[in-house]
C-alpha cells in the first residue's frame, strides 16, 4: 500500500477540502445565465477547436462528479448547447461514467474497508441488497432519483461490489 492506514484519513480529507474549496470558488457564481451570457465565445471556442472542446468537456464533467458540486446536470446542459444533443449528451454520459468509476476507485481505496468494518450493522442490509440484486440494485436506485449519486457511488464502492 501506498499510504499507512492512519495517513490514509489524513490525505483524503486534504483533497477533500481542496476540492471543496476549489468547487465552491470556481461554481459559487456558476449559473444557466452565466453560460448563456458566455454563448458566444463558448461557441466560438468549440467552432475553432472542436476535438479539444470536446476532451476538455470531458475531462470537465469527470471533475465534476468526481468533486461531487451539484453542477452535473447544468454542465450536461452546456454540452448540449454547446455540442448539440447527440454529441452533447455523449460528452456527458462518458464523462460521468470515467468520473463515477474514478470516484467509486477513490472511496474504495481510502475509505472502503475502514468503513465497512465500522459500520457493518448499518450497512448489512445494503450488502445483502447488493449480493443479491448486484448492479439492477444500484441502477434502481439512480432512477429513483431520491438518493444523490455521490452517496450511492459512496456506498456502492464501500459495498462488497465488483467494478
């Protein structure tokens, strides 16, 4: 292992803060309005560098559900405006997909076993749910849309589940 068990609590709540703080800097002003006040040059920016937007919309959706700010669907909106629906929709889906899998890689590296072993009584009936009904289980529960994803992401990677 990278880091001892002790550290382990200590670098995640590093990051966690810097993310947090980051997020909350860059978004606190972040809104719908903003973006369509920024149209033009957004537009402009995709129409001359059309394969590099799109990584960087990428890369950018996969920070967002990684860090976890509640911006995800006003981003996936943007990819839309900016890509139109198909591409747009694309750009979303496979950011979200490589930012959930990096999130679910994250807990489950810092937090996974520290957790499970603490609180095992809790979340013994969320392990039988998962034994028994795998991922239609957790794609339930994303439909449901009562739970947020990070805190499904959470637990499924704190969960004895594979990838």
């Amino acid at each position: 292992m990278l880091f001892r068990s002790k550290n382990k609590a200590v670098y995640f709540l590093i990051v966690l803060i810097v993310i947090l703080f980051l997020g909350y800097y860059c978004c606190s002003n972040l809104n719908f309005g903003y973006v369509l006040q920024q149209k033009d040059i957004l537009l402009d920016f995709v129409n001359k560098n059309y394969t590099l937007s799109i990584l960087l919309a990428i890369l950018v959706q996969t920070l967002i559900v990684i860090s976890t700010l509640p911006i995800a669907g006003l981003f996936a909106t943007t990819c839309g405006l900016l890509f139109g629906l198909y591409v747009g929709c694309a750009v979303a889906v496979v950011g979200g997909t490589i930012g959930a899998m990096c999130s679910f890689f994250i807990f489950k590296y810092f937090l996974g076993n520290s957790i499970q072993q603490k609180y095992s009584k809790n979340l013994a009936k969320f392990n039988r749910e998962i034994a028994k009904y795998g991922a239609r289980y957790l794609l339930i529960l994303h439909f449901l849309v009562i739970i947020p994803f990070f805190l499904i992401n959470t637990l499924s990677a704190m969960a004895n589940i594979s990838t």
